[in-house]
C-alpha cells in the first residue's frame, strides 16, 4: 500500500501547569516589570468595554481587605468576579495594535482565604481573540494560592485556538473563561513592552535548549533558508543540502500555489539524531504551552509552525518525512489553518512529498483505491474538515491535484482556500456549490475521471 508518512500531535487540554506566579512586589520596589496598563477599574465608566455571558458577575468595588499588603502597583478599585462553571467575561481593547513586539500579559489576582479552602484550585483560560471573534490564542491558568499575586503569562507561550491560526496584529479584546465556580478580584490588566525581549516569537535559542536539552554533549546545529530554519543535533545530517532541497520545496510550493501569502512567521524543520529524542519533544513542548501530549508514533509532526522528524540512516539527508512535514509548516503558516490531519493539509503535502520523492506504486494504488469497495471514502466524509487516516492520504493528494490541474477548479481555487481561511476549516461542503459551483455528484465524478486519466496503469 501507498507508503505516504506524515501527522501531527494535537496539544490537548492538559494539567501540567507552567504558570509564572510572583510573589506580591513590596511597595516602591524598583523590580518590578515596566507594565503598560490596559485596565485597571479606577474609573467610574470602566464598564464600557466589558462584557459576560453565562453565570457571571462582575462588579468594581474597593480593594479586599487582606492580612498581606497589596501589590504596590494597586490603588483603590478591582473587579470582583463571581463566576459560574463555563462562565466568561472579558474587554474590548481600544483601538488595534500589533502585540508581536509584546512580552507578556500579566494581571494581579486576589483570592480570599475562605475561597482558596473551598476551592483549592481553581482553572480559567486567559483568551486573547481577534476582533472577528474567529481566532484566539489562549493560555490555561491555574489559582491555587491566597491573598493577591500577580499572574505573568508570556505571550509567546500561548497556544492557538481550534479555529484558523490567530494573528497578533488582530487581537481584539480579552476573555477569562471559567472552567468551575469562582470568587476571584481583578486588577491591573497590563502588558509588558520590552525593546530588546523576543516578543511573540519563539527564540531559536529556546527551541533548541527544549528540543535538544542533550546538548552540548551533542552540538546543536542550526541552519536558515529562505524563509525557514532548520534545527539539528544529528552529526551526519547534510545540512546544507537539506536546505537547498527545501528551498526548492519552497519554491515549488509557490509555484503552484501564487496567490498564498508569505508565511505569517519563518517554519523551522527540528530533526532528531534519535527517535527516542523525537518522541520525548511534544510532552516537553507541551508542558510550554501550559498542556499534555502523547508521544508520537508517526515518522513525523507538526504543530505551531514547528515540522518535526529524526535521522533514519536508510533514509538519509532528503527523507520524505521531511519534505512532508514541512510543507505542513509552511501551510499553517501562509494559510493561517492548523495541521489537524484533514484532507487539505495532508493532500497537499502528499502531493509534494511524490514530486520530489517518486513511490512506484502510486498508480497501482490509485487505480485500486478508486476500484475496490472500501479502499476510498465517500468524498463527503474525506473533505468534512476532519482527521483523515493515513492510509487515505493518496486520497486527499488526488483530490488536491484534481483542484489544481482542472482549469474550472483551478480557477475557483485562490477563492477556496480564502473561504476556508474565513471559516477556520477546510470542511468542503459549504463552499462546494457557492465556489466551485458543483454538487457532490458531480464533483465525485470529476475526481474518478482525472484518477483515470492521470495515474493509468502501464500495460503488461
């Protein structure tokens, strides 16, 4: 059978938890973060921006009385929230910025005695959404303490939400949202502006400590093409012939795809000396992003931009794995939609994987696969935007090539991937008649027509 690799790990809700919580800062310290404050409840009108739903309340009232002095920070007013299971509220923020060049997020919490006894842990997510309300980049936080601290959460460990890939130039207000019941006061929403920090991107240097945390005993090292990067602590790998072939990936990619952006930040390609090191990377990763994930049984994954494989000696420098990871990061990163494993992202980089690393038997699979009962989905369940398993993977690629080779899908394709972008999801059925302008009859009938035309078996 078709041989085609790939996959991805989803980062799922976990209970590690990886939030910084500071101790209350004395008054006058001069250690404490330069904060540009977004909300603070001083004002009378601060209920303007903010909003609830569900089992909520919200109310501005003096400072709690508290056995500890208040963060120094703090002047008269907080929020008092008293917030029901699968409750939220949040704020509009004034006006749009760009928080890419922003460190973190960080807002002080008081949590009376009585309530942290009666509710000794206490989950919320801290949602930072686009002004559409489509896209979010959210952090889990975890209270367990009494009295107030001040909660930094730095930006660039958030996660993405299950929609498109979020933008930082788009965000649009905050949420909290309450996974259980609450009583907690709020004060001092800020962010932190540091010129020199990282921002919102990932330092390579990060990368590689939480990849590779061998290191030095194994050197780490790093190469960059055109728009990527490539992270390694395999002595054998060729690096620089790993980057030409991937630049050519690259190129090849917009090439026959013109109309994507460029991608939202550089993908990096991290490749492992060993598979047990590949596998140890997303529970560490994971706990980053305040999270849990299993150990990866396929070759290869992707997710946060970030395409993963290890050395395999047979397979060499050019092994397909990463070709086929890659493009899922270059996707994620130019389409703005997750690696979920669904037909788009796993048929287009199966369809890159062959054109640079020829299988054989593709024909004979194709020609099988369209023949026989149960070797192919119903094209309604392979394009519902969901997880589609690999041994359907020859499927999706036929799909995608049949979009880009048919000149009336062809030219309704740009369109496509716009709409889907829109909608978070590649779920065909939405934009079937009102884009391509077919019923699913007909566009069934047009994919068997090019798997015949385009994969034919050689006589004899």
């Amino acid at each position: 059978m078709f041989g085609l690799t790939g996959g991805s790990v989803a980062v799922g809700r976990g209970l590690l938890v990886c939030v910084v919580l500071a101790l209350p800062s004395a008054r006058g310290s001069e250690d404490a973060p330069r904060e540009r404050v977004l909300f603070d409840f001083e004002a009378e009108e601060w209920r303007a921006p903010w909003s609830a739903r569900g089992g909520i309340e919200i109310a501005r009232l003096p400072l709690p009385e508290s056995e500890e002095p208040p963060d120094a920070a703090l002047d008269r007013f907080a929020a008092r929230i008293c917030a029901g299971a699968g409750s939220a509220c949040g704020a509009r923020l004034p006006g749009s910025e760009d928080w890419s060049k922003l460190e973190e997020l960080s807002f002080r919490v008081f949590r009376a005695p009585e309530e942290a006894s009666l509710r000794p842990g206490v989950t919320l997510e801290v949602r930072l959404v686009e002004a559409d309300g489509r896209a979010r980049f959210w952090r889990k936080v975890v209270l367990e303490h009494a009295g107030w601290r001040r909660v930094a959460l730095p930006l660039r460990w958030f996660r993405w939400g299950p929609e498109r890939v979020p933008r930082w130039d788009r965000i649009g207000r905050i949420d909290l949202y309450f996974r259980g019941e609450a009583e907690v006061w709020i004060d001092r929403v800020a962010l932190l502006d540091e010129e020199s920090g990282p921002g919102t991107a990932i330092p390579r240097e990060e990368i590689g400590s939480l990849a590779f945390p061998c290191a030095p005993a194994e050197p780490v090292r790093a190469a960059a093409g055109a728009g990527f990067e490539i992270l390694t602590d395999c002595s054998v790998l060729d690096l620089p012939r790993l980057v030409q072939h991937l630049e050519s990936v690259r190129e090849a990619l917009r090439q026959e795809l013109p109309f994507l952006p460029e991608p939202l930040c550089s993908p990096r390609l991290l490749v492992f000396a060993t598979r047990e090191e590949y596998q140890a990377f997303p529970p560490r990763i994971a706990a980053r992003f305040n999270s849990e994930a299993a150990r990866p049984e396929t070759d290869g994954y992707t997710v946060f931009g970030l395409a993963t494989g290890w050395w395999k000696e047979e397979r060499g420098t050019l092994r397909p794995t990463y070709t086929h990871e890659f493009v899922h990061a270059l996707l994620e990163q130019s389409l703005l939609l997750q690696n979920k494993s669904e037909w788009l992202h796993e048929g287009v980089a199966a369809h890159f994987q062959l054109r640079f690393h020829p299988q054989a038997d593709i024909a004979a699979t194709v020609q099988d696969g369209i023949a026989r009962d149960g070797w192919s989905l119903p094209l309604e369940r392979l394009l519902d935007g969901e997880p589609i398993p690999a041994n359907r993977y020859w499927q999706a690629m036929t799909v995608v090539e049949m979009l880009l080779s048919t000149p009336r899908h062809r030219e309704k394709l740009a369109e496509l991937l716009a709409s889907f972008q829109a909608a978070g999801s590649t779920a065909l059925a939405p934009h079937l008649e009102p884009v391509l302008g077919v019923a699913w009859e007909e566009f069934t009938a047009d994919w068997l027509a090019y798997c015949r035309q385009a994969y034919p078996l050689e006589e004899g």
